[in-house]
C-alpha cells in the first residue's frame, strides 16, 4: 500500500515539475528585454536630414556611432504641430487635441503609459526644465512650455491619474540613477529643444545640453542594464515628418536599422517591455524588436511547488 502511494506521489511530481517548467518556460519574453530604468528625451521640429551627420550636432552623432546605439533611419512623427505627437506618444492618442493651447475637459481618463506604469507597481517621473516647481500646471514659466510635458494633462485625475509629485522640474532628476523612476521622460526648455533660434546654433546649444544633462546617465545605462531613447516631437512643417530616433543601452545590438517606426510604436516597446497593457494606437503598432542583443528572461512569480512534486523532491513519502 504504502509503495502504491508512492509510485502516485512520483508520477504526480514528474507531471508537477512538467507543468512548472512550462510555466517558467511561457514567462519568459523572448523579444524585448525589460530595463531597470528608460530615460526619454524629446526635441523639436527637426528633419532627421537636419541632424544626421550635422556637424551642429556632434554628441547625438557620436551616440548614433556607438556600438551600443540602435539609430532609427525611418523614424516618423505623426502630425502637426507639437503637442498632440506628444500626446501620441505619451498615450497612444492625440486625445482629440488639435493645437498647442492647454486642452479642455482636463483631467483627462484615457489610459497612458504613466498611470500604466503606477497601477502596475512600477514609477513614472516627468521632468521639464523651467517648471517652477513640482505639479505646476500652468501654460508657460520662463522657457517652460506645458504643451510638451503630456502627463501634465492627467494630472490629479481621478481615474488614470498621474500625481502631481510626477510632475517634476529638471532640477529634481537624480544624480544617483539607481534611483530613477522606471521610466521618465526629460524635456528640455524651448531653447534648449532646437525649439527657439536658427540653425545651426539652436541645434548645437540644444546638443550641448543634451551631452551635459545626459551623457552621465547614458554612460551609465550602459553598463546597468538601462535605456536612453532620443526622439523629436515632429519634423519640419511641408515635410514628411521623418525624424532622428536612438536608442542606446548594454541591451542594444549596435546599428542602423530601417524598419518604419512612429511615435506609436516607440510607446508600444516601452509597454511590452514592462508587460503594460497598450494604450490608445500602440495597441497595433509593432514594437521595435531588431535590436536587442539578448532578451532578459521576465520571470513569473512562480507559483507555490504542488504537494506530490514537493514529496519527491524531499524524498518524503508516507
């Protein structure tokens, strides 16, 4: 009797064992890897002609040179003007805005990557330059526009809402980056964008920003399993809206690479990589997936070890 009980015990641990390491096996991504941090910085009203290869704009084409940088030749903004690509690629939607004002009907509900990120556990941190100080909702301050800052507009909002202490001035972003959010956006003030000025001085004041706030952190992402995405809000009006976007980080398999992606699709990688559902147009958007190097296994918390697997594996039969 107490053999039969045995032999039972056994068969059911080896189909127990069979049925976790499918388990494991299904909670592993096997195309985008997840980053401890992304970091997300957004200029304005460039061509990608306008910067790639510029001599304005060496430190972003020294980025793009790197063997840990993913250069985007088919990038494309969606729309004009700047803030509903913004809008786009904070929630996957202009959210009906048509313009630059502040939209009515604030706060907005809809689903966004920010609330996305907070529901699931995760942060989520916006940080503008100029912004007075934190949760400021005002249209303009200083060189400080509202219109590039998305999450501004689910501020406080009862459902899908971003709290106020996510709506950050530059000054508050980490100089410890393991203690950044899990993803953030930096957006730089209207002269520091390529926003304000000609060219090529906008473009090189805005490339020297660039390289002074954030070479630091991409350096460090490097080695620290992190992400820096560049991308611009739109290119120039009259174009075809195609804009320059990079991604560097350890995880990247360094290059140039020409699958079409939007403002929807760099949204839709950022989601996946968290397992976030998709909001608004990222949901049939494709995520970018050519570049990574290797796939970090996400892990499902695994689930308690069935009694019969636990009695072979103790080797405790009764």
């Amino acid at each position: 009797m107490i053999a039969h009980r045995k032999d039972i015990s056994i068969a059911g641990g080896l189909l127990a064992l069979s049925a976790v390491s499918g388990a494991i096996s299904s909670g592993l991504s096997t195309q985008i890897p997840m980053p401890s941090h992304v970091v997300v910085v957004v200029e304005e009203n460039r061509d990608f002609s306008q910067i790639a290869a510029s001599p304005a704009a060496p430190f972003i084409n020294s980025l793009a040179a790197d063997s840990k940088a993913a250069l985007f030749t088919q990038s494309y903004a969606l729309t004009h003007p700047s803030q509903p690509n913004y809008l786009m690629l904070f929630s996957g939607s202009s959210q009906g805005v048509k313009d630059d004002h502040v939209p009515p009907g604030l706060p907005f509900s809809t689903a966004n990557l920010g609330a996305s990120l907070i529901e699931a556990g995760m942060t989520f941190a916006g940080y503008s330059e100029d912004l007075p100080y934190a949760g400021f909702q005002g249209p303009t301050y200083g060189a400080y526009a509202r219109k590039h800052s998305p999450w501004v507009n689910w501020q406080d909002g009862p459902i899908r809402g971003i709290p106020a202490s996510a709506n950050l001035p530059l000054t508050a972003f980490p100089t410890r980056y393991d203690s950044l959010p899990t993803v953030s956006f930096v957006i730089p003030n209207q002269d520091n964008d390529m926003h304000n000025g000609r060219d090529p001085a906008s473009i090189a004041r805005a490339d020297k920003w660039l390289q002074h706030h954030l070479d630091g952190y991409i350096r460090w992402a490097k080695t620290h399993n992190s992400l820096f995405i560049l991308t611009f809000d739109e290119g120039r009006d009259g174009g075809n809206n195609q804009i320059l976007t990079l991604f560097v980080g350890g995880m990247i398999k360094g290059g140039k690479y020409d699958t079409t992606i939007s403002h929807y699709s760099v949204l839709r990688t950022v989601e996946d990589m968290f397992g976030l559902p998709c909001a608004g147009e990222s949901a049939t958007a494709k995520p970018v997936t050519g570049c990574w190097i290797t796939a970090a296994a996400v892990m499902k918390a695994p689930s308690p070890i069935p009694e019969p697997l636990r009695l072979v594996i103790t080797g405790h039969f009764q």
